[in-house]
C-alpha cells in the first residue's frame, strides 16, 4: 500500500533520508572491511550515531507535516465537526509544548556546550556541533505541525499512513 | 531551602567499590546531619539516559545534584582530567596518591571548578587491565586489530592506535552486549570491574595486567545546588566525602589479591608482564605523550611527573 | 494530587484526545517534572531525548524497517504465496494455511508486522475473496499471523528489550522468539481451519495449484533472506546491527537484479519512506525516555512496582497481572511505548521472583503483538482493513477469535519455558536460569 504523497522539497525529510543512506554506506562498508583486509573503522561509530539522531527528529518533522504519528483517533471520528477543531487545537497546543520546551533547552544545551568548549566523547569535535541539530529539527516539527493543523482547520486531511512499531 | 532528596549519579552500582563510595557518603552524610540531608543514588547513569560522558553537563546545568564519577567520563568537558589516561603514567599506588594528594591534585580541582562544578573529594576506580576473547597479549604487537571498547575521550583512541588495536569508544550500557555478540573483541577496566560484571561470561578469557592507567573517581557537587548549603553543611558535605573516599580506597585497594584470585579461579588467563615487556609498551606509546601534553596541559602534566619521580615508596 | 497521578492522568488524557503517542509521553513526563521536581530538572528536554536516541545498537531499528520495506517492495509476497500454494495445494482452508505460513517466512525479514500485513494483505486478499472468505475474517487473520514478525527473528521490540533490560544478549533473545513466534501462528490456524470447514470456504474444485518447481525457483531468493539473517547472527558472523546491513543489501540485490522490480528511484523512496517511519518510531523512543526519566526521578514507577508486589507474594498471580496489564495497555499503545514505560514497572517483579529475563522478554513481546491486533489501536488490522477496504469494527468478531487462539499458545510459552529457551540453550547462548 505505498503511500503517494505529494513529493514536495522537505530539506528535513530529505536530511532524513541522507542520514539513513549513509547510516547503511558506513555500517555496510564496516563489514565489507573488516571482512577484506580484518581492519575497521570503529572511530565512525559516533558518526553513524548522530546519523541516527538527524533521522529521528528529520523523520518525525517530516511525518508531523502529514500527520502520521502514532496515536488515538477514535475520538474525532465520534464529535461534531466543531468540537473536532478544538480537539486538533488541542492537539496541538500540546506537541508545541512539548516541542518549544525541546527547543529551548536544547538550545541552551547547545549553547552551554559550546560556551564550556565540551568536547565529543569519541572523536573529540566540539560536541555542540552535534547537540545544536536537536533544537533545530524540534523547531521543524514544531512548524510542520503548526502547518498540518492549519491544514487540518481548513478542513483538508492527508493521506493516511499506517507506520510500524 | 534544601531539597527533600538530592540526586547522586553514578555508573557503576552498589555491587562495585564504585557504587559503594557513593553508599558511603550518602550514609554518612544522612548521619551527620541528622537526617537533614538525604540523598538518593541513580546508578548505571540513568539520569543521562546511559550516557555516562554526560553526566557532567547535566550536573553543570543541574539536571543532576551530586555525582561519583569518573575522570575519564567528565574528560570531554574537563580536558585536563586526561591527565590519569595518559598510558603509563603512574607505575604503582603510591604514584597514583601522589598526584591526587600533591599540587597536582589542586590543579585538577581548580580545573573541575573552573568548569562549573564542586569537587570534594577522591576515590578510586582502580588501575584499568585489558582483557579479550582473543589471545594472550604480551607486546604490543599482539594488539594489532583486536576492535577493543573504550570510553570518553580520544585519548583513549590514540592510544590503542598507537598500540596497532582498533578502539571503539561505547558507554558501559552497550558494551557488555557488544562484548557478548563479540562486536567488540576486547576491553579494558579495572579488576574489581571484571570480577563482579562477570566479564569472563562474555568470552574474556585473556587478561593482562598491564596497570596502563588508573581513573580516580571524583566526589562532586552541582554548583546551583552547593551554594544553597549552609558553610556549615557544605564542610560537613565535604568532610563526607573525603571520609567515604578514603574509606573506598583503602577497601578497594585490600581486595585486589582476593579478586585476582576469584578470577583466575573461573579459568581466566591471566598474564602479569616482564619488566621488559612493560617497557616494550611505555615505549610504543610515547607518542600519545608528544600530542596529548599540550592538550592537558605542559604544567600540569610535568608536576603530575615530578610527583610520581619523588613519590615515597 | 500527587505528581505520580498528575503525570500519568496527564499523559493519558492527551493520549486519548488524540496527540501522538510521543508527544503526549513528553506532556506527562513534562507535567510530573513540572509539578514534582524543581524547574531546572526541565532541561532533561535536552539533553536526554538526546542522549535516548544517540545509541549505537538502535542503529539496527531504521536498517530492519527499511529491510522490511524493501523486501515488500520487491514483491516477494508474491513469490512466496504461489509456493506456499503449490505445496498446501486446494482444499477447505488451503489458503488460511498458505497466508499464515507467508507471514512468519515474512515475518523473518523485517523487524516488525505493519509492512508485512500490508505486503501479504495486497497478494492474498483477492484471492481468498475469490475462494468465498469474507473480507473481515481475511483481514483479521492477516493482521494476527502477521503480529508474530515481533517475535520470528529480527524484531524491534526484541532489540529494544535488549537494550533496556541489561545483561540480555539478543542473539538469545531472537533465538528465543522464534519457536513461540512458529507456536503463535499455528495458533491461528486451528479456529482459522475450523471455520473454513464449517462455512465450506474455498472449493478444492475451483481453485488452482500452481506447480511445484517453477515457484520453488522463484521463491528461492525470498527463502534465503530469514535464512541469511539468522545464519548470519548465529554464525557469529555478523552482529545484529550488522546482520541488519547486510540483509538491506540481500534485499536489493534481490530487489533490483533478480526480481527486477526496484530502480535506483524507486530505492530513494523507499529509503524516504523508511527514513519517516523510523523517525516515527524513533521519536517515541526519545520522549518516551523523557516520560520513563521523570518516572524515575519522581519514583512513580517504584511506587507502581511496589504497589503491584503488594498485591501478592504468588509469583504466577503477579505474572498473569503482568500480562494483563500489557494486554490492556496493547489496546491503546505501540509495542515501543509499552515495552519503555511498562518495562521499569515490571522489571522490579522479574528480579523478586527471579524469573529468567529472556523469557520474560518473550511473553512480554507475545503479548504485546496480540496487542498489535486488538482494537482501538491495532497497527497491523489498520493496515489490512485499508487494503481490504472495509472498516476496522467490522473485525472485532474475528479479531477476538484470533485472539484467544494467540492467549492459548501464551499461556502454553508460560507454561513450558523451554518452549522459548530451548534454542537459545542448545545453541550455547547465555540464558541464565530458568
Ligand atoms: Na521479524
Ligand atoms: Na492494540
């Protein structure tokens, strides 16, 4: 049941899927390498991590644009159309919550890292370089929901799409 | 305005001296003040998620009170804690004590101040040993692309780079797995580590006590939450800490011999190294001195030498 | 009211208002830190939904669900149902058998049900329409024999319950899944044959067999992929994370060069749709390290445990309430919402009564795939009634049989331990006592 959705530029959407491209490039040359010459690249363990980092919050921000979280939906189907708006602001008022908390203090960790000079554990890089993507993809799921639920105001819904866990 | 209950973070739970240090200065602490202050330990660094190289940050921004940590987790944020990872620095105990109790010592309190956190006092992880699932390890040499675990900071890197390994930096949450699936050939802790983590069930059948360095463990309190205490209790707090310190150390140090033998007795190989063989690797590794002093710091590490040179022994 | 309640009244009003399942996590835990620990604790918004993710073996979770995708897409669904037929052949049933059989071969390349009930819902839907089964018994037994992906090796769930409980080695753990997983779906197939018979469903007569051979060979590439990522793990060979890699590049060299039917374009998709599933996925394991954080530092979940060991010293009553505390939570919540906030509450009981911790695991994931089935929240029913186009309440009657028949073969895992640990024993991996 592929899911044709309507193939927009999404730059997190796309980081997204970069980040999973080159999660299987550097784990499947990992093995490739150690099998060919009994040698690996160990040290790219923190890469293929923060790979996985920029996939979890691009991806979420990707699927909160369309609205395919996990979640209950018998109650929309049960209201009349004017309570239902209310429950999506509702809705949304609470992952926008939870999400500008993430933002802010994420950006304060970010900035502590940074100001405090912290480094990475395994390659020794300026840590903020990877903490500062959690604020920035938090505040792109925070638009894109802000956009589905202008979307869904006005009365338009995507396609549905099923996902697993 | 105290808090009902301070968090205390540490890695390693009460099984270990490690956790054990932190019992000791909950307890005495509670003790001492009558009840005033209580504290409650979170080990296996649950309130970084696992990540023990981040405990220090959250306790700097206060998501954590109080913490028992090592000096190799708190290194990314204080480089000067790298100082006890250089290889070979500290041939024996008196060494060890040498640093912590000299200048050295205060100069590494100073730091961990400077960085935004109270340090109180030292304990002790003890000197770290390498074991693998692989073969007996006698020269360097026989380290060449064994893909060994090791933790917070590129020190560590360079080291086992230098030595021809394959390091693989991992938190203590994923490396017992890794070791069992044998993603990970080899690691490197202390023996008391070793025997209570079972670390012989996961295939570690070759150890070698190589005493390449030791990570002093660090007492320390929160900034936000150590200027709330009285002078008073923040001597007491203190005081605490430096009793359970000692306390740990000395109880640590007098179980050695009983560990070793408990380990060989589960069929551990276990390999002690020639005074020859132990130079073979002070040797291999010298250039981790070249690029890593600058980093910690010239002073530094030339008064953390001259006290190890002029330690009573 | 005491911020325990607070937290979790919270989380389970926003729940059923409807907000993803991730964020209303991070609204309870945000209202229990908010109400119960000072504002600076706050900051655990950043750095632990961080640090939650930033884990290298949930490496494996995004490389197992783009395996899963790639091998729907290749279609080898297809190939795998006309062999199933070829072998079962036509009778009362043939195709129940053949549909429960496809899922647990499925069911051993990808992590989870979801692509699998979709996969297998598009091939045998029209077909066993055509044999004379009503669409909601199809789409019922789909969804159900498609549940037991979580518990046939690789599995998700299993790979997180790994990383949560410490000391269990994963290779045990899928070595462990995988006879209950068979047990499961055998399960199904005794109400799923005795209602074909008695309503005479699927007429030997009209319906064809296709031959042996021809869909042998072209099954082949399809067979070998469960085959690859077991052997692989148990070989030593490979590392989980590892073995996921490698069955990502099985699937497309299959996909593209022998099945034909992936292109370069097509493969930038799937890795986008891949890549939006696991961030859905991924984003509940942050927040729900958020909620299972401030559970901790609250103490809430050591209140639960402790009110729940009071409530017997019997080790089998706390089970069963173990169980149908999962089961109840499988109604409304995702496998990984379950096994992270439920796991701290029970793992206290597994450690006071000294059950061993793989096979825990095991019952935990049964049943938390009968919870992929059961209504309102039933991923793999959502899937397949969308492909059958028929509405999901249309289901309940059926679902509720299958059901039962997967509870039985959980009492029976329950029950004989070995079951599940026999495997991993013979095969020389640490289980530790029974
Ligand atoms: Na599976
Ligand atoms: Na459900």
């Amino acid at each position: 049941m592929p899911s044709r959705r309507p193939r927009k530029f999404q730059p997190e959407s796309w980081l997204a899927t970069l980040a999973l491209a080159a999660i299987c490039v550097i784990s499947l040359g990992n093995v490739i390498v150690r099998y060919a010459t009994d040698a690996s690249f160990a040290f790219t363990e923190e890469f293929s991590v923060f790979c996985l980092v920029l996939l979890t919050f691009g991806g979420a921000a990707a699927a909160a644009r369309h609205n395919q979280h996990i979640r209950i939906e018998l109650i929309e189907h049960r209201l009349p159309p004017t309570l239902c708006k209310l429950i999506y602001v509702l809705q949304w008022a609470a992952g926008v919550t939870v999400l500008g908390v993430m933002v802010w203090y994420g950006s304060t960790f970010a900035w502590q890292e940074y100001q405090w000079e912290s480094l990475s554990p395994g390659l020794g890089l300026p840590n903020w370089i990877y903490v500062i993507w959690l604020p920035l993809l938090s505040l792109a799921i925070l638009i894109r929901l802000t956009q589905n639920l202008v979307d869904r105001l006005r009365g338009k819904s995507g396609p549905e799409v099923i996902h697993e866990s | 305005q105290y808090k009902d209950e301070y968090t205390v973070s540490t890695v390693l739970p009460s099984a270990f001296p490690w956790g054990q240090a932190a019992d000791k200065w909950v307890e005495l602490v509670k003790e001492r003040s009558d009840g005033r202050i209580n504290m409650k330990i979170y080990s296996n660094s649950q309130l970084v998620a696992g990540d023990q190289t981040k405990e220090f940050s959250a306790m700097r921004s206060g998501l954590i009170d109080m913490a028992v940590g090592s000096t190799i987790n708190w290194s990314p944020q204080v480089p000067e804690l790298n100082l006890f990872s250089l290889p070979f620095l500290m041939p024996d105990y008196a060494a060890l004590d040498a640093i912590t109790q000299g200048d050295a010592g205060k100069a590494i309190f100073a730091a961990i101040e400077k960085r935004g956190v109270t340090p109180l006092a030292w304990g002790e992880n003890g000197f770290r040993e390498l074991s693998n699932s692989k073969r007996t390890i006698q020269e360097p040499s026989d380290l060449d692309g064994l893909k060994i675990r090791v933790v917070g900071s590129p020190l560590f890197q360079d080291t086992f780079t230098t030595l021809g390994a394959n390091p693989t930096q991992m938190s203590w949450a994923d490396a017992k797995p890794a070791l069992t699936t044998g993603a990970v050939d080899g690691q490197e802790n202390p023996l008391s580590v070793f025997d209570v983590a079972r670390i012989d069930q996961v295939g570690q059948t070759h150890l070698t006590l190589w005493h390449y360095m030791a990570d002093p463990l660090v007492f320390a309190v929160s900034n936000q939450v150590w200027s709330q205490f009285s002078p008073e209790d923040q001597a007491l707090l203190k005081q605490a800490a430096i009793d359970a310190g000692q306390w740990e150390i000395n109880k640590s140090r007098a179980e050695l011999d009983d560990t070793l033998a408990a380990i060989k007795e589960r069929g551990v190989e276990v390999t002690e190294l020639t005074q020859a063989q132990h130079d073979a690797f002070v040797k291999a590794t010298q250039s981790v001195y070249e690029k890593w002093t600058p980093r910690i710091g010239e002073d530094l590490v030339k008064q953390a030498q001259k006290a190890v040179t002029n330690r009573d022994q | 009211m005491s911020p325990d309640w607070l937290m979790i009244g919270t989380f389970l009003f926003a729940l059923l208002i409807g907000v993803p399942v991730a964020m209303a996590l991070g609204f309870g835990g945000l209202a229990g830190i908010v109400a119960g620990l000072p504002p600076a604790m706050l900051g655990t918004f950043g750095t632990n939904t961080y640090n939650s993710v930033a884990k290298y073996p949930l490496i494996a979770i995004p490389l197992f669900i783009l395996t899963g995708l790639i091998f729907e897409r290749a279609g080898v669904a297809a190939s795998l149902v006309r062999f199933a037929q070829a072998i079962i052949g036509p009778r009362h049933g043939g195709l129940t058998v053949v549909a429960v059989l496809v899922c647990l071969i499925m069911g051993g390349m990808s992590g989870s049900g979801p692509a699998d009930a979709a996969a297998v819902a598009m091939v045998m839907l029209p077909s066993m329409q055509r044999a004379g089964y009503p669409k909601p018994f199809s789409a019922s037994l789909i969804a159900a024999s498609s549940s037991t992906a979580i518990l046939i090796p690789p599995s998700i769930a299993l790979i997180l319950y790994s990383i949560v409980v410490p000391g269990v080695d994963l290779r045990a753990l899928f070595a462990a899944g995988l006879f209950p997983g068979i047990l499961a779906g055998l399960s199904l197939l005794i109400p799923a044959l005795f209602f074909a018979r008695k309503y005479r469903w699927e007429d030997p007569a009209v319906v064809d067999r296709p031959s042996f051979w021809p869909s042998f060979r072209e099954a082949i590439p399809a067979l070998f992929a469960p085959v690859i990522i077991l052997g692989g793990l148990r070989s030593g060979l490979f590392t989980p994370t590892e073995a996921a890699v490698v069955a990502v590049a099985y699937g497309l060299v299959v996909g593209c060069l022998v099945y034909r039917n992936l292109s370069l374009r097509d493969l930038w998709h799937l890795m986008n749709e891949a890549a939006l599933t696991s961030g859905v996925v991924m984003f509940i394991i942050a927040l729900a390290g958020i909620f299972a954080w401030a559970g901790t530092t609250l103490g809430t979940f050591g209140h639960l445990a402790d009110a729940l060991l009071a409530l017997s010293d019997n080790g089998w009553v706390l089970l069963g309430l173990v169980m149908i505390l999962v089961l109840v939570a499988g109604m409304l919540l995702d496998a990984i919402s379950i096994y992270l906030i439920l796991i701290p509450i029970v793992l206290p009981m597994m450690n006071h009564f000294g059950w061993n911790p793989i096979w825990f695991g095991i019952l935990l994931a049964m049943n938390i795939a009968i919870g992929q089935f059961t209504p309102p929240v039933a991923v793999n029913l959502m899937v397949t009634t969308r492909v059958a186009n028929i509405r999901l309440e249309h289901t309940i009657g059926w679902s509720l049989v299958f059901i039962a028949a997967m509870l039985v073969s959980l009492l029976l895992v329950m029950l004989f331990p070995g079951i599940a640990l026999w495997l991993p024993e013979s095969l020389g991996y640490v289980v530790g006592a029974r």
